[in-house]
C-alpha cells in the first residue's frame, strides 16, 4: 500500500466519514467467523455504545492491568493474606507476576497513549483511532490479562495493525508491535512486525466493515462511527484504491 501525499497539515478540522477503533473492527471479525444472531446483537451494541454489565473475566482483566500500572508508578500496593500475592478489591495476583510485567514495561515513554490517523480513501476520510497500553520509541505494547492463554491468542487481533499503521502514518514507524500477556500465573509474549502486506489486509477489513455499516446504517443510532460531528484536526494521508 503505497503512501501517495499528505493532503492536510494545518491544525483545522478535517471531515471524517467514518471512525474506527481496534475493538470494533473485532467484534465485526467475530460476527463474520460465527455469523449467528448473538455475535450480530454484540456488534450493534458495540457500535451504539449500550452499556452492559462488566463480567467477572473483564473485572480480573481490569484489576489487574490496573495493578501492574500502580506497580510502575510506584503506588503502594497491598498485600494479600498470602504474602506471595497483591490483592486489588476483588483479586489476588502473584507479585513474581506484576513484578516481572513492571520490569518488562517501566521504560515506556508513555502510558494510555490515544492515537490517531485519518486516511482519504475512495469510501471517504477514514480515521483510525484508540488508545494504546505503553508507547515506546521503536514499538508499542499491549498487556493482557487472560483466564485462558494459547499461542500466538491474538494473530487475529486489529490492534497490532492499526496501531502499527498509525505509527506509520503520522512518521513514527515502529519495529514491533508486542502484547505482554499473563494468565495470572506466567507471562507470555506474541511479537508483530509490520509490514506493507499488513497494513493492505487491514485497509481491505476496513473498507469491507465501512461497506456493512453502510448497508445496515439504519441499526445505528450512535454517529461517532460515521464520523460524528467534529471531525479530526490530525493530518490526513491518501491511499490509493484497494480492490
């Protein structure tokens, strides 16, 4: 996918057609592989932001990544009943744990980093945007707490595209893209390295989902997806069509 110009540099506005973030494009990747009724309803919520309950595995995941980053900035932490545990409000995680994580992530340059890039495509202004775990010089890392750990759990996942795309685009390429993650017991590595062929597959995704939201545009109540109405003020980048 070959970058043709920059069209934008000035901070004004830019008009966005469509806004894209990494956990939709996968919950439109999980409707495609099971295609039933409850993966269809989970992608519509998703898509107009109806709030639902926090299950048990998302508190764990949550408690525990926020440990890790209390961890890193030196907050004090507390230990549990069994000395070789933290405890957070719901859950008890081994500290060889966090400790191994805080010492793998401490040097990031940032943390909860939001990113953005707006891309002129023949659908229209396409902006791909999230926030990522730790931000560092030549790569960026996402930390996973997961019940149930396999090899290679996130190949499948748009965050590595996208965010090594929006590196990419906005001149800041990176050499990897990593997930630390841990099953509460080890931790474990998945390592992504981009790459031109990457970032095409993940441009033809993108413009297969624009085109199902535009066939069931009259499901969709939230508008932040088609662009809401403040656009961008990043500067945009022009591709070439993609069949």
């Amino acid at each position: 996918m070959e970058i043709l110009r920059v069209i934008s540099q000035k901070n004004e506005p830019i008009p966005v057609d469509y806004a894209i973030y990494p956990s939709l494009l996968d919950a439109y990747l999980r409707y495609k592989k099971n295609d039933d009724d409850e993966t269809f309803d989970s992608l519509f919520d998703k898509i107009n932001k109806v709030r639902s309950d926090q299950t048990e595995f998302q508190q764990k995941g949550s408690e525990f990544e926020g440990l890790v980053n209390d961890a890193i900035d030196g907050k004090p932490l507390t230990i549990a009943a069994d000395p070789m545990y933290y405890a957070t409000e719901h859950f008890n995680f081994k500290i060889e744990v966090v400790k191994e994580l805080k010492r793998k992530l401490m040097h990031a340059t940032e943390k909860q980093k939001y990113m953005e890039v707006v891309i002129h495509t023949h659908l229209g202004n396409v902006k791909l945007y999230g926030i990522v775990d730790y931000d560092f010089p030549n790569m960026v890392v996402d930390l996973k707490g997961t019940e149930n750990y396999k090899c290679n759990k996130y190949e499948k996942s748009t965050q590595h595209p996208i965010y090594s795309l929006i590196r990419h685009l906005n001149g800041r390429p990176i050499e990897a893209f990593k997930y630390r993650a841990s099953n509460y017991d080890k931790v474990f590595q998945e390592t992504y390295i981009p790459t031109e062929n990457m970032f095409t597959k993940l441009m033809l995704t993108v413009f297969e989902f624009i085109n199902f939201i535009n066939h069931f545009k009259p499901n969709i109540t939230d508008e932040k997806i088609f662009g809401g109405k403040t656009g961008s003020i990043k500067a945009t980048i022009e591709v070439p069509e993609i069949r």
